[in-house]
C-alpha cells in the first residue's frame, strides 16, 4: 500500500518477530546490551551515553515503556499503531518523531517492497520502530559499531538515513532502464503489454515523488537544528542527503515529462495506424461502389433487361471498366495511391 492510505497495523505473530535490539553506548564507545525499562534514569546519571533500540513489530507493551521512558507523545505513539502514515516529521519539545519510507529489493523474490521506518530521536538515544524486517538496519548497525570515534545519536542517524536514500537510486536507475526498454519497443510494434507498462512506471513515479517530497521537507527541519539535537559537525552531511532528496525529486519530475510525451507519441502512433486502415478501406469502397451499383442495377429483373443480348452486356462491362480506371486515375492524382500532387 502506498503512504498516507493509513489503517491499523497488523502486527506479526511473536514468534515471527526479530528480538529487539537494545544497547546503550558508553562515553568511550563500548556497547552493552540494556533492557529498555529503566533506560531513563542510567541517561540522566550519564547524558554523555548514547542509548539505540531496534523494535520490530512492537507490541502494546513495549509501546507503553517506549512512552514512560522517553516521555514520547501519545500521537507520536499512536502513529505506530496505525501503518502507511506520510512521510513526516514531528517536534514535540527536545524530541523529534520521524516517518520514513525504505524502498529496497526483498530477500526473498528481488521484488521492490516498500517498507516504513518510524524514529523517535532525542539528544541522547535513537528508537527505530518497523513491522516488516529490515535487514538494511541490521547492517547499518553492524557498520556503526565498526566505525571509530564517539557514538551518538547523529553519527548512526546520518548512516540510517543515508543508506535509505542510496538505495532510492538503485530504484530510481531500475526505473530507468524499464523506461528505456518500453520506449525502445513501443516505437517497433504495437503491443497492449507496452500500455500497461508504461503506465505503470508512471504510477512508480507518482509513488517515489509522494515519499521523497515530504521526505526532503522533514530532512530540512532535521537541518535548521531547532531544537539542536544534532551534532553541528555533522550537519553538512545531512545536507549531503536533502540534496539528494532533491536531486531525485528533479529527476522524477523530468522522467514523469518524459512518460507522457511517450504516452501522447504511442497514442498518436496508434491513431495514424488507425487513420491509415481507415484511409485503406475508404479506398476499397471507393473503387468497388460503383461495381455495386451497375451490377446491382442490371441484377434487377426488370422486363426491358430481362432479354438484353451481348450488345447491352459488353457496354455495361467498358462502362464499368471505364468508371474504375477514372476513380484509380483521380486517387493518384489526389496523392492517394502514392503519386504527389502538385499544389
């Protein structure tokens, strides 16, 4: 489903759920697995840690301790219940609630899968909330905790959102190349499948533009740093993903051009195969009308025609034939048949 057709979330059995990640990261950089109850009180005795917790599929009762500890907004809380909400961003007080949208291949079939990211971000922990499992989370973790230096909320934030938006190229250039192929063959020979695709990767194309727009909206508030929960020296590297943002809302606008000028040429080649089937079988009648009419004229059995001899019969046929070569004469002279008239 697509984002904004908001409805309650079904959430996945137990024992289909991946176990939560939480850890909680020293000053020094060293990690250790935490229980999120009582998160709270271990940061207010050391604000300089950094907490991270990974929830897929939350239930009602973790929801409940994610809002005790962090003090989290019940809206905030209530739009994890609910799926497909927009991509947005909330402020409420020193916290921010962010909405975002992965668009990957699946692990199973390589089929592109769109899949909801919630953040709720503070000065000193990150809570990522999904239903589905995101395996890009998994391995951007895995990177953070390799990479040296401090370990905070905007270093891990900064990988997160980066490797979304990487990913969004590799489906924006799979667009491409789809779009290449079906212009490519819809100019060779009609086809109704040609149609359906076409149309389809303009309805890709509506679906990227309604998430990475408000998407490059909320990195943008993330940028004016109010309140000033990221690091001030990190701040150009979340510009280097709203220009991304950018970068691709502007190629979805010149494709989703492009689309319609192919939709408008693959219709207008339509229409003149049409005009020139019907231009086709104009000429058909046109030769053989008057055919019809002294046949018909003389199959009538009237008394005057009913003894005609050879004479009446081979008249009616150099009438005929006479008739025929003047309709072919005035077509190709009318540029019909072929022959250029001169104007």
């Amino acid at each position: 489903m697509d984002p904004g057709e908001v409805g309650l979330a079904d959430r996945q059995k137990p024992a289909e759920r991946n176990p939560p990640r939480s850890v909680l990261f020293t000053p020094e950089g060293r990690k250790a697995g935490v229980p999120m109850e009582g998160i709270a009180a271990v940061l207010g005795v050391s604000p300089d840690s950094f907490y991270f917790a990974d929830l897929h599929a939350p239930g009602d009762r973790e929801l409940e301790v994610l809002q005790k500890e962090f003090r989290s907004h019940p809206l905030a809380i209530e739009d994890v219940r609910t799926r497909h909400q927009r991509p947005k961003i909330d402020v409420y007080g020193d916290q921010y609630f962010l909405v975002f949208y992965r668009i990957g291949r699946s692990g199973e079939n390589g089929d592109w899968v769109l899949q909801e990211i919630d953040f709720f971000i503070g000065p000193n922990f990150l809570v990522v909330t999904h239903d589905s499992a995101v395996h890009l989370l998994d391995a951007t973790y895995e990177r953070f905790c390799r990479e040296l230096g401090k370990k905070d909320v905007s270093g891990l934030l900064y990988d997160i959102l980066d490797s979304i938006v990487d990913e969004y190229f590799e489906f924006f250039d799979d667009l491409g190349d789809r779009f290449e192929q079906v212009e490519d063959e819809i100019f060779e020979h009609y086809e109704q499948v040609n149609l359906r695709r076409l149309l389809g990767l303009k309805k890709d194309l509506a679906l990227l533009r309604r998430i990475v727009a408000p998407e490059r909206d909320a990195v943008n508030v993330l940028l004016r740093r109010d309140p000033p929960i990221l690091d001030a020296a990190r701040i150009f590297y979340y510009q280097d993903i709203y220009d991304h943002l950018i970068r691709i809302a502007d190629s979805i606008d010149t494709y989703r051009e492009l689309a319609t000028g192919t939709l408008d040429a693959f219709l207008s080649i339509q229409n003149n195969k049409l005009s020139e089937i019907v231009r086709k079988l104009t000429i058909v009648s046109t030769v053989f009308l008057p055919l019809m009419f002294v046949t018909s004229f003389f199959g009538m059995n009237f008394a005057r025609l009913t003894d005609a001899g050879d004479t009446l019969f081979v008249t009616g046929m150099l009438v005929m034939a006479v008739l025929e070569t003047g309709i072919l004469v005035f077509l190709w002279w009318w540029r019909i048949l072929g022959r250029r008239r001169a104007d």
